[in-house]
C-alpha cells in the first residue's frame, strides 16, 4: 500500500503556489507536487504500481535497460487518464503523442525532442542551473536529499544544501532521494514545489 503519510506530506508542499517568483508560471496549474520515479530493478511491476497511484500524480519511466519498456509506457499510457497522471519519458522511446514531456538525466547532453509540453531535469549539483535554462526545463529533480538504497557510496545534499540549490531555479523543484515517512516532516518549510521516490511507493 502506498503510505498515506509520503502523499498527505507532499499534497502539503506548496510553497510554488505562494511565493512571488512562481505566481506567473502557468505550468503550475497542472504539475504534480507527487513523483513517482520507476526503476528497472527495484519498481518490478510499474504497471501495476501506476493503477494504484494517488489521482494528480506525476510518473518519471525511467526503465532504460528494460526489454520491454515501450510495454510499459504504452500500459501507463491506458492507465493515465483514469488517474490523472502527468506521465514523463527518460531515455530513448517511440513517440507518442500521449505522454505529457520527457525527463533529462544529468548525463544526458541535450534534448532532441522540443514537441513536448514538459522538460524536466534531474540535478545533483549548483552547476546544473545553467542547464536547466538552456534546455528550458519546466521542472527540475534535485537529489539525492537523503541517502539512498540505489546509490550507496553517494554522498547526500542534506536539508540545508536542498534548501539552498532551490533558491537557485525560477522553476518548479521536486526534492527526491532516499525521502520517507520519517524524514519528509523536514522538508515542510524548504522552497521546493513536492517529492519524489521509488522506494516509498513499494
């Protein structure tokens, strides 16, 4: 079951919506304040995970090594209007008219499909901002917050840094990385716009 706390905590981020910087941001009226992040190794069935999902909640497929992936985005795709998703693509994909943006992983050089109504990118350092206004991101994913199952020997932002790097970005910024029912009570008061996770959501 996907714990109430994580999505009542997140609903309640909505520093975006009130400060002066975002007011006039028109993408505000549909982006999520919850991110589900998939992950081929951990998220064993996205399909399944995406129809349980709270109504209103974004989903980054991240799936790059899985065989079926095209599987997955055509199932979430069915599945997106039933719940309201905002569905997000990273990595190679067919094109579909259906998804609502692609998702830029920091390594990734630069974006060969302007078509859609959403960019966004994942950030791990200062440096990143002036990417993120070259490839006019409409949201960013600054991570990892807390430590992490998925990267182990990476060292985490911590609240203080997360706090400071979202100063940073005139966008929308999503806090992910190791986030759960424990430690999210901390990110209440920081300028960011919601939360992200995969392990939260299993």
């Amino acid at each position: 079951m996907i714990n109430n706390k994580f999505i009542s905590t997140s609903r309640s981020i909505s520093y975006n919506l009130k400060n002066n910087a975002f007011k006039n941001k028109k993408c505000l009226l549909t982006l999520p304040n919850i991110w589900l992040f998939t992950d081929s190794i951990k998220t064993k069935n996205p399909i399944e995970l995406a129809k349980k999902l709270p109504k209103k909640t974004g989903v980054v497929i991240r799936d790059y090594n899985s065989v079926n992936k095209e599987e997955i985005i055509n199932e979430i795709v069915n599945i997106k209007n039933r719940r309201l998703l905002t569905l997000l693509i990273a990595g190679k994909h067919k094109r579909t008219k259906y998804i609502d943006g692609i998702h830029m992983p920091v390594w990734l050089k630069t974006s060969n499909n302007r078509r859609h109504k959403i960019i966004s990118m994942s950030v791990h350092s200062a440096k990143d901002v002036r990417k993120s206004i070259d490839i006019k991101a409409n949201i960013v994913f600054i991570s990892p917050v807390f430590s992490t199952s998925s990267h182990m020997d990476k060292s985490c932002l911590g609240v203080i840094r997360l706090g400071l790097m979202a100063k940073l970005f005139k966008i929308p910024v999503i806090a992910l990385g190791g986030i759960n029912n424990t430690n999210i009570t901390r990110l209440r008061n920081l300028p960011i716009s919601g939360c992200a996770g995969i392990d939260v959501f299993l």
